[in-house]
C-alpha cells in the first residue's frame, strides 16, 4: 500500500512509529497529483515546498501530514480565487483561521481545490476553472460545492480535506465519493477568512477518509475565534476518545425515507438497512414521519426549508457579493459566472419589493419554526439519521439549465442546516457496477458532535461501505 | 402571494440594481429562472408563524463585542492593502467617476 493511501489517523501512526518518513509520504502524494490531476481537475494550486514544512512538524498533533483545503479560505502563501475568475492570481494579505489552527496543529497545507465558483452549486460544474470529475468513476460529479476537497480525498491525493458547508457542501460531495464528512454546529468553527456565502449558516469542516479521521481534524480547527463574533465559548468536546464508546441505548430516529422523492429508493433502503443495524448495536430505533407535516405548526418537512433556503441563502449571496467591485481586489462584476450572476440577482430579487409580503421576514420566521420543533424532537432522540443525497453521484453535464439542482440535491440536508445542526456523512453502501456510493446523514442537537460521531463510528466500524478499510 | 411571470424588464431592473451587466439572452433566462423561484418559495405564505420571532442568530447568541483597542499585529501596510488592486495612482485605489463635473 503507498503511504498516500493510508488514512490520516494511520500514517501519523507509522510517522511516528518511524515506519513511514516525510520524504515517501510526499513522493507519494505528488506522484498521484502528476498522475490524476490533469483528468480529475482537483487543485488549482499546490505548494511546491509542502514537503519542507512538514519535515520540521514530526512532533505535531497532525504530524506534518498534507491537506487539500477548499480554495474559498484564505492562504497567505497560495492564491485563493473561490474558483471564480474574479479572484483570479488573488494573494490574500491575511489567513483564514481554520487553517492557520490546521498549521499551528502540524498541518501543511499542500493544495487548493476546486469548487462551485463561489460555493453556489452542488455539482462543481460552475467552477469558472471546469468542472471537477468524480476519482470512483470520472464519467460522474464529484457533488459540490466542496467537490474538489471530497474528490481529492477520494483519490488519495491528500490524507485529508477541508471543506465548507451552507446546506449540504460538505455532505453531499462526500456522499458522492464515498469519503466522511462532518458539518458541524454553525459557530463551532471559525468563518474569519473564508470568502463568504451566506454567513449565518457557513460551517467550514473537514472531509476524510474515515470517521477518525473526520474526529481528529474536527478537534484541531474547532473554537472560538475573536475574529468571528458568532463562534461560541463552549467547551471542545473530547471527540477523538469518546468515538469508541458505542451507542448502546442511543434512541435513533429515522427520517425522510419516506419523501415521495425517496421511497423504495437505494438511499432509502440503506438508510432502513442501517437502522436494523443501529438495532442490533443496542440503540432504540424509530421511524419519524417527518416527510409530511407532523400536526399543526410541527412542520419539519423539506419542502419549506427549500423555500427558506432559497430566499435567505440568495439573500445574504447578494449582499456578500456586493463587495466585489474590482476596486480593492479582484476584476470587476462583468468577471461573475452565469450561476454567481443568476444568484445574487435572484437574492436581490427576494429582497426586493417585487414579493406582495415580506418574503425575507417570512422566511425567517418560518427558520425559527424550524429551529424550535427541531430543538422539541432532538429531547426525544440523540440522533437523527436520512440520507444525504437522495441518490448516486449524477453524471457529467446534470446540474446545467437547472436552476433548482442544488435545492433538489440538498433538499434534505437543509432543514437541519437552516437551524444550525452538525451532521455527518458516512458511506452508506457501494455499487460495484459504476464503483459510485451512497452516503448517509447523522444528525444531533447543536453542540453534540461527540454524539453524532461515535454513532457514525460505530456504523462505520460493524459496516463494509468504507473503501480504506 | 401567488405565483407570477416576471419579465425582463423587471430582470433589467434588478441587474441595475445589483451591479450586474447581462445580455438579452441572459434576461430570458433569468426571468425564467426567477418565475420558478415565484413557486419555490410561494409555500412559506403557507406557514403559519403566529407568535414566532425572526431569527437573527441561530445559536441564539446576542450582543457579542470586544474591547475597543487596535490590534497593530493585524494592521496593513499601506503597500499591503494596495498590493490587489488593479489600479492606484499616489498610493490610492482609483476609483470610477461618481459626480458630475459640471
């Protein structure tokens, strides 16, 4: 096995154990980098002196192993564009928190990966640089917006990956890669000095190759951070010791597998599959018919939280954006994409008068509807678990003319993520015909990402769907 | 609130507004686009949101300061902060005309 192979938690491992040197893990790397990166289209810059760094960092927590950091944080030493040609050949003058922890951990940065220009998708097909394709089956989408973190993981041209999410970004790409991917509670994570999207739901979190992994990496970024006033000044869970503990009475609620979307669906009926799984673990497992509106006012239900999404995400895209006038930084607003164009004209549509009501109040009243049954239900389960995709990775081509795609693919993902939930991807089960996986979604209550990853190590553990195991 | 066409007059409009330069071509679309978002979001009128709050901060967290005292460590350099833009003149960002002259 090549040492670019190995899981994060694994080589640091045998880094220290002085079975593996700096020297053969990076010659490794780089030789799948000039290997894949032509045709899967992963980083837009690498650091040539990555190697350097990491030898000085053997002592490190992360031990001088190489990341693959999603090119809307801001790095010092490489270009950030957001994959929009706006920011192209950009040096920030400043360095995003996340990585600045990742590197005061031992982390080096090794590359920037391809996005959704902007983090507007779910494809990374509106990347201004082309799209990148999926490492299991290159005729497919990586998923977006965090497509290229997830496929650089996926292709073993990193050990592991830093993404973001708003509502799926993180998730969905590593369903469709078939890799672990953790958003946690908004606020946990700093968002200082990551090019915004809509800042009262962007997470940034890691994308790995395994739960462990995804626990490690979650423990060296997380924090407040006096640069982002919306992090918040709680105690890290000890994420990385607890994982093991099991879920022996856990009550699980299952839910939105029975979406007319989903039912008798592959994503569906692995979700089932593990919650006979989750069963024989010793957790208390339950179906939660959250697909239709529970009793009056308990709407927990996609469908609203897709119009919430729309209205408030594109909202805060428009005023984000407005900042880029090409005077400061960056080319002028002629340089935005087709999809970064159609969103911040759709936000300052929804912002508009052009609504009979206040569509953006009614939003966000119809968000703290959700925030509170949310709140309600979680008293009565720790984990809530659906799929994250509602199927397989799409192929080359799917998210153009349609304006929708991305709500369609995260339709899932959002009602948790409008209320500001952790949750996590696991793969949920592989299809040995295209090589492409499905991924499944934990969810906890704010705050408790201890809890939703030892439920995901636990699946991970008893199950077969992890492809470094 | 009910679902309705928007035209590309009313797209005109809203690309003036938000600073975004598009072609006819481009108004088609969005029009379009707009008039399926109509029917998106058209379910929230449907929510009955008696006696509930905006939300303004999903952790529920309020009035977050700091102490006002500059952090030197993090300031700019004058060479700093003009070293992205396209174009300066005696060390200032140049800036599009906004007054008119006469």
């Amino acid at each position: 096995m090549k040492a670019n192979e190995l899981t994060l938690t694994n080589a640091i491992k045998k880094l220290q154990s002085k079975k593996l040197s700096h020297k053969e893990l990076y010659e490794d790397i780089e030789e799948a980098v000039k290997r894949k990166n032509t045709q899967l289209n992963i980083y837009l810059s690498v650091d040539k002196q990555a190697q350097q760094k990491a030898e000085k960092l053997q002592q490190s927590v992360l031990a001088g192993m190489p990341f693959a950091v999603k090119d809307n944080f801001l790095t010092v030493e490489l270009p950030t564009t957001a994959s929009s040609k706006v920011l192209e050949g950009f040096m920030p003058p400043y360095e995003s928190t996340v990585t600045k922890n990742l590197m005061k951990n031992g982390g080096v940065v090794f590359g920037k990966t391809n996005l959704d220009a902007w983090a507007h998708g779910s494809s990374t097909e509106t990347s201004d640089f082309g799209p990148t394709k999926n490492p299991r089956n290159p005729e497919y989408l990586p998923g977006g917006s965090s497509g290229g973190s997830a496929a650089a993981v996926a292709a073993d041209v990193c050990l592991a990956a830093i993404g973001s999410e708003t509502a799926g970004s993180i998730r969905q790409p590593s369903s469709w890669c078939g890799c672990v991917g953790l958003k946690p509670t908004y606020g946990r994570v700093s968002r200082a000095g990551v090019v915004a999207m809509a800042s009262s739901m962007d997470s940034p979190g890691p994308i790995t190759k395994c739960v462990e992994d995804a626990a490690l990496v979650f423990s060296c970024i997380a924090g407040k951070d006096r640069y982002d006033a919306t992090t918040v000044d709680a105690p890290i869970p000890d994420v990385v010791h607890t994982l093991k503990d099991g879920i022996k009475g856990y009550r699980v609620g299952i839910c939105y597998v029975d979406h007319e979307k989903l039912k008798g669906t592959p994503a569906a009926n692995a979700v089932i599959e593990a919650g006979k799984l989750f069963e024989s673990l010793g957790a208390i497992v339950s179906y939660i018919p959250l697909s239709q509106q529970l009793e009056k006012n308990k709407i927990l239900t996609p469908d609203y939280a897709i119009g919430i999404y729309t209205v408030v995400q594109r909202g805060e895209v428009s005023s984000n954006l407005a900042r880029y006038d090409g005077i400061r930084y960056g080319a002028d607003r002629s340089k935005f994409g087709a999809e970064a164009k159609r969103r911040i004209m759709l936000g300052t549509f929804a912002l508009s008068k052009y609504f009979d009501e206040n569509i953006y109040e009614k939003a966000q009243l119809t968000r703290s509807l959700y925030i509170k049954n949310f709140e309600q239900l979680l008293t009565q389960y720790d984990v809530l678990v659906s799929p994250s995709s509602p199927g397989f990775a799409q192929k080359l081509g799917a998210s153009k003319n349609s304006p929708m795609f991305g709500e369609l693919e995260d339709m899932l993902m959002e009602p948790t993520s409008i209320s500001g939930l952790p949750g996590i991807n696991v793969p949920s089960y592989h299809d040995e015909t295209t090589n492409l996986y499905l991924g499944m979604n934990i969810v906890s209550g704010q705050w408790q990402e201890e809890k939703l990853l030892r439920a995901a190590y636990s699946f991970e553990q008893a199950t077969k769907w992890n492809s470094w195991k | 609130m009910q679902s309705k066409k928007v035209s590309t007059h009313d797209v005109a409009h809203i690309a003036d507004l938000a600073h975004i330069p598009v072609t006819e071509e481009e108004k088609e679309n969005l029009a379009e686009a707009f008039t399926t978002t109509y029917g998106v979001v058209d379910i929230l009128s449907k929510a009955n949101t008696k006696g509930m709050t905006q939300t303004q901060q999903v952790t529920g967290l309020e009035n977050v300061t700091r102490d006002d005292v500059i952090d030197e460590t993090r300031m700019f350099s004058q060479e700093e902060a003009l070293r992205n833009a396209t174009t300066i003149h005696n060390g200032y960002f140049v800036v599009e005309q906004v007054l008119d002259k006469s």
